[in-house]
C-alpha cells in the first residue's frame, strides 16, 4: 500500500502541468543552438532572419528561465508568447510570400519555417490550455494562417497553384489539430484515473487509521499492537531480540478528577509524543485504552529495553510539568518476547511486572526475562 500511495503522490507532485513546463524547456535548450546557428548562416543574406532571429532566441531563453524558476509566472508568459509567436509567422509568411522573387521560391522559403513553427505553436497550446480553448483556438490561428498564406499567394502571379498548396496545408493543420485532440483527450482520462486513485488512496488510508490507529493520540492502538507482536515473534533469533515495555500513568484518576478530562486528554497526547521522540524508528509504541501504552522494541536485547524504560521513567513527569504544569509518573513493567509467546500471553507477562511496580510504590520499573 505504500509503494502505491507513492506512486499516486509524484503523479500528484510531477503532474501533467510540470511535463509540459520541462518538455518545453527541453524544447528551447534543443532549439536556441540551431536558432543561433542559422543566424549566423543565413542572416546575411535574409532579412528575416537576420532581424527575427536575435529577438526569438531572447524572448525564448527568457520563458525557459520562467519555466525552470518562476513555474508560477508560466501559464501567463506561455499565453503571451504564443499569441506573439503566432503573429509573428503569420507576418513572416506573408512578408517571405511578397518579398520573394517568384512564388515558387516563396514557398520554398516557407519551408520549414513558419510552416513548422505554426505546428510548434499548436502543440504549445494544448500543453498550456484547457482541450475546448487550445481546440478552438488552433483552429482560429490555423484559419488565419492558412488564409493569409492564400491571401499572399493569390497576389502573385502564378500563385494559383500555391493557393491551393495553402488550402491543402491548412487541412493537414486542421487532422494534426484533430490528432492534438485525441492526445488531449487521453491525457485528461489519465489525470482522471490518477485523480480517482488518489481519492480511493485517501480513503483506504483514512480506513486503515481509523482500524489501526488510537484516535486520541495517534499512535498504534491494541489491534495494530497485537499485530506487530504476532509478526515479531516469528523473527525471533538471537540476532533479532524483542523487547516489550507496559507502562501505566500513576494516579490518572486523579489528573481528570482534578483538572478535567479535557487536560488528562493533553496528558495522554504528550505522553504518546515525549515517548515518540525517544524511541528509535523501528519501535512500536501503542496505546492499550485508558492511560495504559505499551512499546514494542524489535533489536532492543533486555538491558536495553531496560534501560528505555528508566529513561521515559525519568522523562515524563519532568516534561509533562515543564508543558502542563502537571507532574504524572508512570510504573513500568519490562520483558522479553518468547518465541512461543502469543501477543495475549506476552502482554499478561508484562502487566505482571507493571503491577509489581505498582505494588512496589509506583514510579518503578521491574522486570522478568525469557
């Protein structure tokens, strides 16, 4: 179940909107070597690039530096470059169109760019727009691209032929529109599916809490407990020992006849969040009911969950004086699990011992081995 709600949390935290940030990036790492490239090649002799180019790279060094660092100023910026890019081929078509000699030259000029720099500007926009908006408005740009290309065409003579070369590049924009649809489409099915598990996620976990969890303080409860002591017993070994440890406030009653059942509430969360903090990570510390906890210490030999218990001993009045201004000890009672132990009869064992600190004085720790 972990390794799923992992899954499902980058699919939350790498979602669609970051692709789409670093693809573009990637994109424009890709493409300002050969826009540079080309300007030096062919900007002598071409106007458009001479002049277009410098402003081009700029303007898309700048929104990959936007995409990369200020992810929050993306959407916005990747709008504007759009609209301005889009205008942008649109004059350099038209312009390459009349300022060519012939207008089979022309088309030639058009080749591969601003044709594929429209198709480019399509993609851009369904990476940064909702499917209905990106649809309607690559269909807008295509309609003015293929339109202005014809427009040029048709004033040139001989262009007839070259009218209908737009005409039909307008219809290919329009199927590669319709495949950037389908795309589109997927990809909102897919954010769907990862939606729906992410809530079916949310829901087995609030489950699994709510079966597992003691709801006061949030630490493992009898159920959870008497799992983990069932699944330590079997690996049990002499490189694997397990101690146990059952502690009972002292004189609780006291603590919610005194001060209310809202402060011994308090006492009880602290408790569970100073003896929290001083157990390793591997360690199971569960609430039993009432003011009785219980931790489970996997690799802990006896000397050791001994001494774990001295130490919160020491601890817990202490802490809980200095937060609450209410001093509570605790009696301990600390054991070994057997490998034949039943998480029943190793919880009666331990009890034992707790309640012989208790007959003791209280604010004790006793303890018996395997």
């Amino acid at each position: 179940m972990a390794s799923r709600s992992g899954r499902v949390s980058l699919l939350r935290g790498q979602d669609l909107a970051w692709l789409a940030r670093r693809v573009v990036a990637f994109g424009i790492v890709v493409g300002a070597p050969i826009i540079a490239a080309t300007w030096f090649r062919d900007g002598p002799h071409d106007v458009w690039v001479r002049w277009g180019y410098p402003p081009l790279g700029a303007v898309l060094l700048v929104f990959g530096w936007i995409l990369l660092r200020r992810p929050a100023w993306a959407l916005r910026t990747a709008l504007t470059i759009l609209v301005l890019l889009e205008i942008g081929w649109v004059v350099v078509a038209v312009g390459r169109i009349g300022r060519e000699p012939d207008v089979a030259t022309a088309w030639a000029s058009l080749i591969p760019t601003p044709l594929l720099g429209v198709v480019v500007c399509l993609i851009v926009g369904f990476l940064f727009q909702r499917t209905r908006t990106a649809l309607l408005h690559g269909a807008f740009y295509s309609g003015v691209m293929t339109g202005a290309m014809a427009t040029a065409f048709s004033r040139r003579p001989g262009g007839g032929e070259y009218v209908w070369q737009s005409v039909r590049y307008g219809v290919y924009l329009g199927v590669f529109l319709v495949l950037l649809l389908v795309l589109s489409r997927a990809k909102e099915h897919v954010a769907s599916a990862v939606a729906d598990a992410e809530r079916a996620d949310a829901t087995a976990s609030r489950m699994r809490d709510m079966a597992y969890l003691d709801e006061l303080t949030g630490i493992a409860n009898r159920r959870r407990l008497m799992e983990e002591l069932g699944y330590q017993a079997g690996l049990l070994g002499p490189a694997h020992p397990v101690g146990v440890v059952y502690f009972d406030l002292d004189h609780f009653k006291r603590v919610n006849d005194t001060y209310g059942h809202e402060l011994g509430d308090q006492v009880l969360r602290l408790v569970a969040q100073i003896t929290g903090r001083t157990l390793a990570h591997r360690d199971l510390l569960a609430r039993l009911g009432g003011e009785e906890f219980v931790i489970v210490a996997p690799g802990t030999h006896h000397e050791g969950a001994l001494a774990l218990a001295e130490r919160l001993r020491q601890n817990l009045p202490e802490e809980l004086e200095a937060t609450l201004g209410v001093r509570v000890t605790a009696s301990f009672g600390v054991t070994d699990l057997r490998p034949d132990d039943t998480p029943a009869s190793v919880l009666r064992r331990v009890d034992g011992f707790m309640y012989r600190a208790k007959a003791d004085g209280r604010d004790q720790v006793r303890a018996g081995g395997a």
